[in-house]
C-alpha cells in the first residue's frame, strides 16, 4: 500500500462529505445514527467473534490486563456502544445554534452561529469503542471523520466502523464521512499529522506516548487528550465511611480507563482520627498500595518511591500520601496532576471551595468517584476524550465540543461612514 496515496485520498473524500455533511438537516443525521445503532445490535455475533481475534493478537503481543481490559468487547458492552449511538442521536444538534446575538446602532444586525470544524482526525489506542463514539459524535456535529484505531482493534474497530457505513448508507449520506485507516502501518499516523490541507483537527485518544508523539508531530491544530493522573483527595472532614466507598471505587471499578484514580492524598488530622479503612480494603482487593512515610507502615503497603507519584498506572496500583491539609494536597496535585480530574472528598463546604477554585484539572469533583470522568456520565451520550488542554475544548468533549461558529452579519443597505 502507497500509505500517502492512501491517505491523501482519505482526506479528499473526507473533505468532500464534509461539506454535505455541513448543511445536513438534524433528522438526517439521527436516522443514520440509529441505523447504525441497530447495525451493532443485530451484528452482536460477528463483533464478539472479530474481537477474539484481536484478543488473541493482543495477547501475543503481550499487553497487560488493564490493556486487554480496554480491548475486550462483550456483550454488554456491545450493547453500550448501541445505546450510545442512540444517547448522541436524541441530543439536540449542536450545529445551527445561534449563541450570541445584537444589533449594532449602525443598523446591523450580528448573529454568531455554531457551526461545524470541518474534517475532524481520530487517533487512539485499544478501545473499539472510540470508533462509534468518535465516528457518532462527529456526524452529530457535521463533521467528516477520520479514524485511525490502535492496531490491536483492527478487527473489531473495522466491524464497528462498517455499522456506522450502513447508518450513513440508510440516510442516504455520503459513505467517506466516516472512514476508518485501512492499515495498521504507523506511517499512516504521521501522514494524518501533517494532512492540512484537509484535516482540521487531530484528536488523539491514548497513553501519553502517543499524546505526545501527536503534539510533537502534528501540523494540524491538536485537541490535547493527556493521560489521567487522578488525585482522591480525603480531607479532615470527610465522612469516613463515604470517603471509603468514594476511593474504593475510584481505583478499583476499572483500573485501565483514564478516570482511575492514581493517587489518594489522605489529610493527616483524618488518618489520626479514622486511619485508612480504605487503604486495608483496596489491599484486600489485590491492589498494590505504593505507600509513603507512616502508611508504609500499614499491612499490605509497600515503600513508595519518589517516582511512584505522578503515574498513570491503569492497573491494580495506587499511590498514597499523608498531606497536612488541603492546600498540601493542591500543591501536591499541581506538581503531579495532570489536569485531567481530580476530587475531594470533604463536609466543610470552605474547604471544597477552596479546592474547587485553585485545582486546575479540567474536571474538579466533590463526594465523587473519578470513575464518574466520562461523557456518558455527564450527558453527552458518548465523548471523544477528555481535553486536558485549554484551548477550545476542555474536560470531555462531546458533539457540542466539535463545533466551531462564524458571525451572521445582516444589514439593512448599511455602508460604512
């Protein structure tokens, strides 16, 4: 395969889609994707027996549990990726909202409109379900996609990218809006970073090497998507029993999504009073608890190093820490935290304040698991990621988020004085 042939001809149909897709009405969009959404549902069989096969490639290629985790789809989870699509097709579309509008005393009247990017790049590792959260939530917003999955999907991101084709197919949309890289070839990537002639914007979806491979690379505007180094801070005021529930569940309900938590910061006036149920509990769980100063004390700890703070492990390990208040806890989470979520577990309100306003994570949680980091869980029906940066996008990007606006400009024969 001539990989740049290839994918300039990728970006050509691309962008040709996305100037159909630009002024597709909101109806179309929906029927194509609930067709594809019943696509996946009647093609359950084929989907489980195309990710056996990129299992067994996994396998052999020696990723870790927490990857093979990310990877595996079952029925249930196929059955989430249907509901998904139809979560992001009963949105209201975001495209064609008028958000700000005035008229001037020079007679004009001035509209900003939301509109689409454009051709929008997917990049991202494992998760064969970011084909249909990706691929959905483009169209949702008018915008063509390019998908380039890990090459351990391959099989099962190509069966799910056909549903989406039959969902377009149905509605009588262009096919090349939603395209899926024919190659698991790594070239194929580093074209997709300097395609700008029609790319608009890369999004890559993955573990920090291949952020940061994108960022280094890209001459396409980057939607930065930054691994999740996600602090549990426990304050003094915590309820105990609340506060085991939160960071139990932080770590343990799926240790290889982003949201899992790396790091619980206990304050030392809490540990005196309560000690560290939570820490016992995810011991008991096979978690392996990187512990500091006197926590490495306790049964089922081990010595942490000072390289064991500021990982994204995405498997059974947490970090743990003796902080001495809550603006110990920020500062530390301002060294090693890296902007993607990061929660408190706290009844002063002054207290929560006062870690809602100075942690700069995009997002911020109080009583709540990290696990909770998630487009679905916000409302948004499925995400492309969660955006760590802070230019356009922040936090977990949704259709709303793959919008961009232009200025209506209407004038009664005004000329300029």
């Amino acid at each position: 395969m001539d990989i740049k042939t290839t994918m300039q001809g990728i970006g050509q149909r691309a962008k040709a889609a996305s100037a159909v897709l630009a002024y597709t009405d909101s109806a179309t969009k929906q029927k194509a994707l609930e067709a594809a959404a019943g696509c996946i549902d009647i093609s359950l069989a084929d989907l489980v027996k195309a990710n056996k096969k990129d299992m067994q490639y996994a396998r052999e290629k020696g990723l870790s549990n927490a990857m093979l985790d990310r990877l595996m789809l079952d029925e249930p989870r196929i059955k989430a990726i249907a509901t998904g699509l139809r979560a992001v097709a009963a949105q209201e579309d975001p495209v064609g909202k008028v958000l700000a509008a005035w008229d001037m005393p020079s007679g004009l009247h001035i509209e900003r409109v939301s509109t689409p990017l454009g051709v929008i790049g997917v990049i991202y590792e494992s998760r064969p379900n970011v084909t249909a959260d990706a691929g959905g939530l483009c169209l949702k917003a008018g915008n063509a996609a390019i998908l380039r999955g890990g090459s351990e999907s391959f099989h099962s991101s190509g069966a799910i990218h056909a549903c989406l084709v039959e969902g377009l197919k149905a509605a009588g949309l262009p096919e090349d809006a939603i395209q899926l890289v024919p190659t698991r070839d790594r070239a194929a990537v580093s074209e997709m970073l300097t395609m700008t002639d029609y790319i608009d914007v890369i999004v890559p979806r993955g573990g920090k090497g291949l952020v940061g491979l994108v960022q280094r690379e890209a001459r396409v505007p980057v939607f930065a998507h930054l691994e999740g180094i996600c602090h549990v801070y426990v304050d003094a005021s915590a309820d105990p029993e609340m506060a085991r529930a939160i960071v139990l569940n932080a770590k343990c309900r799926r240790t290889g999504i982003c949201g899992s938590a790396e790091t619980v910061l206990i304050d030392k006036a809490f540990f005196a009073k309560h000690a560290a149920p939570f820490i016992d509990d995810m011991v008991q769980a096979g978690v392996e608890v990187r512990a500091e100063g006197v926590l490495a004390e306790l049964q089922g700890t081990i010595r942490a190093r000072a390289e064991d703070f500021g990982v994204e492990y995405l498997d059974m390990i947490i970090a743990a820490k003796l902080v001495d208040g809550v603006d110990e806890a920020i500062k530390h989470i301002g060294i090693f935290g890296s902007s993607h979520t990061d929660a408190i577990v706290a009844e002063d309100d002054r207290v929560a304040a006062r870690f809602f306003k100075r942690v700069d994570s995009a997002i911020v949680m109080r009583n709540a698991s990290t696990q909770f980091a998630d487009g679905g869980e916000f409302g948004m029906g499925a995400e492309i990621g969660i955006a760590t940066g802070k230019m356009h996008a922040r936090g977990p990007v949704g259709a709303a988020q793959l919008t961009s606006f232009k200025y209506l400009v209407t004038g009664q024969g005004s000329i300029r004085p």
